[in-house]
C-alpha cells in the first residue's frame, strides 16, 4: 500500500492553570477537530529548554497536534498562512509569546 505525504501542525503550549492558556488549548483542539477532523493533546509532558542566561529550566507543556488532508511541499504557503494566523491568535489569547507552532511531513499508510 502506498504511503501519501501528510501536513502536522504541532503546538507546544505551557501547562499553566490560568484560564487564558486553559481556554487557548479547548480553542485549539476545537480548531483541529472542525478543521481537520481531529487532534490528539498529550498534556502535562516535561520540557527543557536553556534560558537566557544558560541556565537549564524545565518547563512542563501540553501537545495538541493534527494531521492535515494536504501534503506539506505542495501547500507550503497555505499551512505558512494558517501557522501565523495560530500565532496571532495565541497571542492575543495569552498576550505574549509562549507557544512554538511546528509543522513537519508525515506519512500515512492507511
């Protein structure tokens, strides 16, 4: 069975209990669901990251990713449009930027 090319978009978002970041990660799964047709968050995963200052600070964050219907070379600019109109909104959500939007190729095989 042939494997076809699949865009995921992953967002890394801090676990923090405030309602902003609680509210940004319902809109997002929302957003994947009624877009995509689904998401998957893994929550309260342990991150690392070195500060300013070289210092290593661990940082707990959640995961919501999806697969998009469209290969990712052939849309680049449509899933670059999408990606920042993401970071606006969290943004404006969070009134900072905490989160990292990623998008990578995966294949499928169903």
């Amino acid at each position: 069975m042939p494997l076809s090319k699949k865009a995921r978009i992953e967002v890394y978002l801090p676990d923090v209990s405030t309602p902003a970041y609680r509210d940004l990660l319902d809109a997002l799964e929302q957003e994947f669901t009624f877009t995509f047709g689904g998401c998957t968050t893994a929550r309260g995963l342990d991150g690392n990251y070195l500060s300013h200052r070289g210092d290593r600070v661990r940082d707990r964050i959640h995961l919501v990713y999806t697969d998009t219907p469209i290969a990712l070379e052939q849309n680049l600019t449509i899933l670059e449009n999408y990606v920042d109109a993401l970071r606006r909104a969290a943004h404006d959500a969070l009134e900072e930027e905490t989160i990292l939007i990623v998008v990578v190729e995966v294949l499928h095989g169903a």
